[in-house]
C-alpha cells in the first residue's frame, strides 16, 4: 500500500546509515574473536525487537524480503559467533 512509502523510506535510510554500518562492525568484532559488550547486545536485542515490528510490512512487500532475509542472515551470523566466542573461554 502506497500508505507504507513514508516508513519504507526511513526504515531503508536507517538500515544505510545505521544498522548495517554497525552489523557490519559487530561482525568483524566478532570474527576477530572479541566478545560483545553490553551497548553491542542491546543493539542486537532492539534489532530484533524491531524485526517482530516490521515483519507485517515486508510481508506486503516482497521486493524487501531478500534484503530482510540477507540482513536477517547477518545477525544470526553475529550472534552465533558471539555465542562461539564467550564459550572459548
């Protein structure tokens, strides 16, 4: 629906210039080998948070799964690696 433009727009601002900047920095971290600190946690719980949100809105519009589903593929990546890192200890 055309009523969906306004929030697609800053949903697709805010993944440019917020989330994937900072995804793509927790996952270097976490391929380094460091563990994720509190501030990197709670972005990744207010990601998923948002994910359950914004679920309705990708469903009306198909042509924003792949990105959804690559930047859903990211996350896992980074926090599964996280895990693996606390458990090296």
């Amino acid at each position: 629906p055309s009523d969906d433009t306004g929030i697609i727009v800053a949903l697709a601002r805010r993944l440019e210039t917020q989330r994937l900047p900072l995804a793509l920095e927790l996952k270097d971290k976490v391929d380094r080998g460091e563990k994720l600190n509190d501030l990197d946690i709670a972005f990744l719980e207010e990601v998923n948070e948002d994910t359950q949100k914004v679920r309705p809105l990708v469903d009306r519009h198909p042509e924003w799964q792949p990105i959804a589903a690559k930047m859903l593929q990211l996350y896992n990546e980074i926090t599964a690696k996280a895990l693996e890192n606390e458990q090296s200890d």
